[in-house]
C-alpha cells in the first residue's frame, strides 16, 4: 500500500494580529522562523513542536504528515 502524499499548502495565522496567509511548505526541510507580513511579528515554533507549520498552520509540515517524528 503507497503511503499518501503530504499536503503541500498550511494557512499560517500570526498569534499577534491574526494575519492569515496560506504558504508552500517545503518537503524537506522545517521553517523555524517566519515573518508575519501584516505587523512584522518573528514567529517561532511552540516548545515541542518542529516549525511554524506545527504551531500556527492548519496543516502541519509534510515530515510530520509522514509520521516522521517531529519533522526534518
């Protein structure tokens, strides 16, 4: 059985102002750090959690998708 392809899209929500942009998330590599577009505001993931897409995306990174533990 083929495993399923990850989804490549995660909508980012800024903690901050609540700016909501949907990115590309890379395959093979995490995000550390993302600049919200809308007041600036350095994101970083939550403790735990591998990148921005794990603590503020609808979707988490595709590592993780994988079940490759918390990510690359």
């Amino acid at each position: 059985m083929a495993a399923a392809e990850p989804e490549l899209f995660s909508e980012l929500t800024c903690p901050e102002c609540g700016h909501r942009k949907t990115e590309e998330m890379p395959t093979d590599a995490c995000i550390y750090f993302y600049e919200c577009e809308e007041c600036g505001t350095l994101l970083k993931p939550n403790p735990g959690d591998c990148c921005v897409f794990c603590s503020f995306g609808t979707v988490p990174c595709p590592p993780i998708q994988m079940g490759g533990g918390r990510g690359a």
